[in-house]
C-alpha cells in the first residue's frame, strides 16, 4: 500500500494506507463530515478513505480543521501546516 498526499491551503494532508487497514470505525470519515466539509466516503472492501472531490477541490473545500486527524485511531491522518515567523 501507499500513502496518499493531498495539497491544502496552507499545508499538506497525507494518510497512510498501511495504517488503515486495522480500522473498523472510520472516525475519520466521521469528523469530518461532522466538523469539517465532509470530504472523504468509505467505500467498500476498500482500505482507508476515499476522497468525495478531485485534488484540486479538495484543496479548495478542505477547512483545516484537523479533525481527521485528531480523531483517527491509528495514527494513519497527518497534517502539516507549517508555520511562518518573520
């Protein structure tokens, strides 16, 4: 399996595949159509979130809110933003 990355705003998402395989409560999908603007979908017999939206609207819709990633289990959501000091 693989990593998939995904370009946001001001940072970047990446989800490890290899991690998802162990879930069952998808607790991603959940959080972020709860708090976020619903993104990703489970589809079956498949590991891991599958994204609602085409990279470049993804990148558009997706808010930043990190809920995704607080809320996986496994550790398999990351998400960069990295800041800016000047």
């Amino acid at each position: 399996m693989k990593n998939i990355r995904f370009d946001l705003r001001t940072g970047h998402l990446i989800i490890n595949l290899n991690k998802c395989v162990k879930c069952t409560s998808y607790d991603c999908v959940k959080a972020c159509s709860l708090y976020g603007r619903h993104l990703f979908r489970i589809e079956k017999n498949r590991y891991g979130p599958i994204p609602n939206y085409d990279y470049a609207e993804f990148k558009r819709r997706c808010i930043e809110c990190l809920a995704c990633e607080m809320m996986c289990l496994f550790g398999a959501i990351e998400i960069k933003l990295p800041l800016r000091v000047e």
